[in-house]
C-alpha cells in the first residue's frame, strides 16, 4: 500500500481536492437556496440537472481525449468548474443554477474520466486493488473536509464559493505536473441495454434503484438539513455521517460478499438500509437519531453499489466485463437523475422528511425485488463468483472498469490450486 501511494500520492492528492470542490457544492446550495428563498421543487431541479451533466460527460469525454488528448481535456473542463463555482454565489437564480449543475456534472465526469486514466495506468496489475482502494479512501476524505469546510464562513457571502473554486484549480498542479505518463485511452462500446437485463435483472434494476437513492441522499441532503432547520454545523455533521458509514462498512461488506449468496446479502443490507430510512423518516426531528439514520444509509447503500456490479460480474464473460460496465453506469445514472426531482416533489407535499419517504421506498423496492429475483434462478455457486471490488457512485466506468479486471484477477487466483500458488 506504502509503495503504492508513493507512486501515485500526487494523483491521489489532485483527486482529493477535486473531491473537496464537487463535495461542498451540493450541501452549499442546497443550504444557500434555502437563504435565497427558492421553493424545494425548483432545488430538486437544481441538484437533477447534474446528474443529467454527469451521464453526458461519461458518455462524451471519451471522445473528447481521443480527439485532443488527456492534458488538455482535464486542464479545460478544470477550468470550467472553478469559474462556475465562483458564479454560482453571482447568478443566484434556479435557471443559472440549473445550467451550471448540468455544466459541473459534465465536467467533473469528465475529470474523473481523465484522473481515473492516469491512476489506472501508473500502477501495474498486481497493485491495482491497492490502488482502488486508496482511491475510495481518498474520495471519502475528501468529500468529508468538503462537508467540514461549511462551518468555516457566511453561506450567505461569497467565501465557501471562492474555496473550493481554488481547490479545483490547485488540483490542477499535481495531476498535470505528475511522471505518470499520458496513458492511451481506449473505451469499449456498451453492451445493449436488452442484453445487460437479460443477463442480470436484479443488477439493472438494483443500479436503477441505487441511482434515485445516491441522488436523492446526496443531492438533497442540504436542502432537506435547511428545510428542516438544522444549523450549519449540524448539516456538517449530517452530510458526512453518510460517508463515515459507507467507508467503515465498505470492505466488511465485501469481504461477507465473497463467502455467501449475493442476492441474499443484498437483501439483509437493503432490508438494514430501509430500517435506517425509517429512523430518518419516523424519528428524524431527534439530532442523534437523525445521525444514526444518515450512518446506516451510507453504511449500506455505499455497498450495495459494489454488491450490484460484483452480482452483475457473476454472469458475465470477462470480455463482456468492460462493455457491462457502461451500460450499469448509464442505468444508475438515468435513477440519478430522478432521484432528486422525485424527492423535491414529495418533500413539498409533506415536509422534509418526505426525504426519507423516498430514500426508503426506493430501498422497499430494491428488497422487494432481490427477494423475488431469489425465487427465479438458484444462485450461483461461490467458487464460481468474481471477487468484490470496492467501488464509488461517483466513480467513472474507467475505475469501474479497473475493478471488474481486478475482481477478475483475483477470483481467478483463487481458483488456482494451491500447488500452482507454491511455486511462486
């Protein structure tokens, strides 16, 4: 591991900052649209329109370094990013919000995109689950120091807008001034959607479900915490609970993954995960509860998006792995992209806490599925599963794709006998 970050700490710390910038924007608007007086409807718009700019950037940004190359496609959509951060706090409208989330989105996918190529290329096979995990700590990291940044000034002024405006531009430096080579790219065109389904239900599905979930969790997060007059070290405190849990639950989770039925264990954690919303929903109006419910939620959903992808890998080819892992994006991002609208409307019609009415029907949902799903096809022998990777929401299909490789890697090692592995 020590090896590893020695070899990547300057990518990994231009990551973390990136994480710092597109962290504190979503809570920072939703807190600031509150102040502004904008209705909770026209915020679910707002927070939407990202996701909406997300699936795009995953879907354009390749072509885009193909045509012009990795340096210049990060130092532009970079440069795009900090000078929106900085309107945002000018153009305090829903219509100029709506555009630049959709701009932002676009162009942190493509960061991502371009950030997670040269990771994947700077470590060889034998070092990538280090890397991958290095990866998911370093973007928890620094989604929680974004969350903490909010009590440092007036959500109301200029401050918390300019900050991570100027940490996006600081990532710049130890990216771009890195000795990891500019890696070739090559992506892989998508399976068809029809053949993704047919080959897993419960992981199409599953990832549709997670989309509106992640999306409405993270999204509206703020502007339920201002709706429902937390003060803003509380919604500090909140936000990040989400991330304390998924990143202490992540790697037990997968290690439990690994030794019994995936379909059974996404039903326990999907049936945890609703018993959490319920606590957010039922008894939210008390602080620590309301914490309790935010660090079960993170806790499970965060897994559950491994889970799904690691389910999915079950019954795929290795050399449909890659093409699966565009399509499993673009699913989960067409959830994303309902979540927060879906949660905005509810939330309107009952109060904040119709935010964890969403977040639990959708959880409802996805049991009520995986325990259907159970009753159509036996499961599939252990000693014939991949291995769980530990993958982000926020992720791009090219750590997606780095995982699949790697849950590959290792489950085929695994299946080596013991006598093979004695001799190196």
């Amino acid at each position: 591991m020590i090896d590893v970050f020695k070899g990547s700490w300057a990518l990994l710390l231009g990551l973390m900052l990136l994480m710092v910038g597109n962290g504190i924007q979503g809570t920072l608007l939703g807190v600031r649209g509150a102040l502004e007086g904008f209705s909770t409807l026209s915020m679910s718009v707002v927070m939407a329109c990202y996701f909406v700019g997300f699936l795009g950037g995953s879907r354009l940004t390749p072509e885009l370094i193909r045509r012009v190359g990795h340096v210049r496609v990060f130092a532009a959509l970079g440069s795009f990013v900090s000078a929106i951060l900085i309107l945002y706090s000018v153009m305090t409208d829903p219509i100029s919000w709506s555009i630049g989330r959709v701009m932002t989105g676009f162009c942190f996918s493509g960061l991502y995109v371009t950030a997670e190529s040269w990771l994947n290329n700077s470590v060889t096979n034998e070092h990538r689950g280090k890397a991958l995990s290095l990866y998911m700590m370093v973007q928890m990291i620094g989604i929680v120091m974004a969350q903490m940044l909010l009590v440092t000034a007036d959500p109301a002024g200029f401050v918390l807008f300019i900050i991570p405006s100027v940490l996006v531009s600081i990532s710049f430096a130890p990216i771009l001034l890195s000795v990891a080579p500019t890696p070739a790219f090559e992506t892989t065109k998508p399976m068809t959607l029809k053949k993704l389904y047919q080959t897993s239900p419960l992981g199409c599905v599953g990832m549709f479900l997670l989309g509106g979930v992640f999306s409405a969790q993270y999204g509206m997060a703020g502007v339920f915490a201002a709706d429902a007059g937390l003060n803003i070290g509380q919604i500090s405190i909140f936000v990040s609970s989400f991330y304390v849990g998924a990143t202490i639950f992540q790697y037990p989770l997968g290690w439990v993954s690994d030794r019994m039925d995936r379909r059974l264990l996404i039903l326990l954690v999907a049936l945890v995960a609703t018993v959490g919303g319920l606590i957010g929903w039922m008894v939210g109006h008390v602080f620590i509860m309301l914490l309790a419910s935010a660090f079960i939620i993170g806790a499970t959903t965060n897994p559950l998006y491994s889970l799904m992808i690691a389910y999915t890998n079950d019954f795929l080819e290795y050399e449909d792995m890659a093409a699966a892992s565009g399509g499993l994006i673009f699913i989960n991002g067409l959830g994303a992209i309902m979540g927060p609208i879906v949660t905005g409307y509810l939330m309107g019609v009952i109060g904040p806490y119709g935010y964890f009415v969403v977040i639990t029907f959708f959880l409802v949902a996805l049991s009520g599925y995986a325990g259907w799903r159970m009753t159509q096809r036996p499961a599939k022998p252990i000693e014939d599963t991949t291995s769980y990777a530990p993958v982000s929401p926020t992720a791009s299909v090219v750590a997606l794709e780095a995982a699949q490789e790697y849950a590959h890697d290792q489950a085929a090692e695994d299946l080596e006998p013991e006598s093979d592995k004695s001799q190196f």
